[in-house]
C-alpha cells in the first residue's frame, strides 16, 4: 500500500518552535504530527461512542420510564472506583 502526504499546516513561527522544543530526542516532527493525529482521531471517536451511549441510554430510560438520582449513580461509581483501586497491586 502506497503512503500519501497530508496537506502541509501553516503555523507561527514561534509555535514552530514550541513544537521543535516539546519533541523527545529522535523524533522527527513528521512522527509527532502522525501521532498527534492518530490521538485526536482516538479521542473523537471515543467522544462519538460516549454521546452515542448516554443518547442510547437516555432514551432507554424514556421508553422504560426507569430513572435514577444522579446521588445514587455517584455513589455507585465511587464504590467501584474505590474496588477497582483495592484490586490494583502496589
């Protein structure tokens, strides 16, 4: 499979430099942007599939007219997290 170029970015030249500053010996500013953009298309999608669930779960809760107070949620979540942290080794 053949590789294809992305248009180039016009910047300033002082976040040029920012940008040149902030990479980890070795890495090239083509590798940087690569995975600055994988991460930002990583992060959209799992914003699109967190919408998608709480639209899904709202109108499940429309349809079956089962609500909760968001108090009760909160604890529930807490308990899990202090769980998930009990279970996690030192």
């Amino acid at each position: 499979m053949k590789s294809k170029t992305l248009p180039a970015t016009r910047v300033t030249p002082e976040f040029r430099d920012e940008i040149m500053q902030a990479l980890h010996e070795g890495e090239t500013l083509s590798s940087f942007m690569e995975e600055s953009l994988r991460l930002g298309i990583r992060r959209r999608k799992a914003q699109e599939a967190f919408i998608a669930k709480g639209l899904a779960s709202a109108e499940d809760a429309r349809a079956t007219q089962t609500y909760h107070a968001a108090e009760d949620v909160i604890s529930m979540m807490e308990q899990k997290l202090q769980a998930a942290k009990a279970r996690k080794p030192a």
